[in-house]
C-alpha cells in the first residue's frame, strides 16, 4: 500500500499527482488525499507543520483497510511531511521523500523566494487561494517544528529513500546530501540526471523504479 503525500498547491485533482499514482498501483494499492488548505480539503495549510497530522490520519486509513505493509511518498513540501512522520508517528514499512527541503527558511533560490512572498504576505496568500486553490494559514510557525535533517536519525531502522534532481530550481543538491548523510546507512540517496522539481519532474520511468525499491524494501 502507498500513501502519496502531494507538494504544496498539489491535491489529488492534479494531473501529475493521479500519474504518479497510476504508475504506483502498478506495484500496490495506492492512497490519495488532498493535504489542508489544499484544492477541496478544508482548513488552511501550515505549509507543511501540522500537515503531519493530515498523513497520519491517511496511514492510520490504509492501516484499517487491512494493509501490512504502508510506504509513504511524499513529493516536495510533502517529501518533507514523510520524513517528519516516520519520526514523529512511525507506522510505515518504507518511506520515500522526492524534492524534499533539508532545513527551513531556505530562500535560496527565486522559486523560494517567491513562495515565501506566497506564505507571507497577504497578496500572496490570495494568489495561494484564488489562483492556485491554496488556502494558507497566516500564523507563523509557533513553534518552529522539527525540520527534515533532524527528522531523518530518528526514521532507522524503517527504510528511507531520498530522490532528488540535479536540475531541481527549489532545492539545490545540498539538500539531498544533507538528508543523505543525517540517514547513514539507513537511507538511499538517488540523484536524478536531468530532473527538475517534484511530481512534475518524476516520470513514468523513475516512479516505477520507486515502485520497485518500495516493495522490496518494505518485504
């Protein structure tokens, strides 16, 4: 069973979201949910912080459904949901985090600046709702939550897969190793030729590779 976690102003509805999840119903069943905030779900998104809760409600789900083995794959702000998850809440027999961010407040690139201005500033949290169906809340973090490389340690022994493009315009490929390295050798660390960001970017080709590491490595 997968739980695929979208990136931010994904949700289910997306075309290279329900791709992504055809190609992995081809090696299991497959989960989808719209994180808060996010196309028809209610609520606002905390871009990311209690989104954690939103995937362990869709474990919990598979976990009902009689499933016993869950993988989650999370893309981008969702990359970073799965990694928190497995290290807060556990239940998963594999996890798979693409595109993720490594740390917080990463403004480094003009992707993320402009997604900062999105988060931030009141015309562009209307931007978030009415252009890109994102509702965004306008609270800061308070507290600042567990960010993905402290996440990481606390994911072993479950299986960890990190998949990340050199060509990826959010997240240079210093993120990618930084998770890498905070895994050691509990965590996979695949760099993609040629791959920009997220669901867009992963092809039919890759997520039936995903698919593959995912059953073999939950058993």
């Amino acid at each position: 069973m997968f739980v695929i976690a979208h990136g931010f102003t994904g949700d289910v509805e997306r075309p290279h979201v329900r791709r992504v999840a055809g190609v992995l119903r081809g090696y299991g069943a497959v989960v989808t949910f719209s994180f808060r905030g996010h196309g028809r779900s209610g609520g606002r998104s905390t871009v990311g912080d209690k989104e954690v809760l939103d995937l362990a409600a869709a474990v919990e789900w598979a976990r009902a459904l009689g499933h016993a083995r869950v993988v989650t794959v999370g893309f981008s702000m969702g990359g970073s949901v799965v990694l928190r998850h497995a290290a807060l809440h556990g239940g998963t027999d594999a996890v798979v985090s693409v595109s993720a961010p490594a740390r917080w407040y990463y403004r480094g690139t003009a992707p993320m600046r402009r997604l900062h201005w999105l988060v931030t500033r009141p015309e562009g949290r209307l931007v978030g709702r009415y252009g890109l169906r994102t509702r965004i809340h306008h609270r800061d973090w308070d507290p600042v939550p567990l960010s993905p490389v402290q996440a990481v340690p606390r994911i072993a022994p479950t299986p960890l897969l990190i998949v990340h493009g050199d060509r990826d315009g959010y997240f240079p490929l210093d993120h990618p190793r930084m998770l890498a390295e905070a895994a050691g050798e509990h965590g996979d660390l695949w760099v993609e030729p040629g791959m920009g960001h997220a669901e867009n970017a992963a092809d039919d080709a890759l997520m039936a590779r995903i698919g593959h590491w995912s059953v073999t490595a939950a058993g």
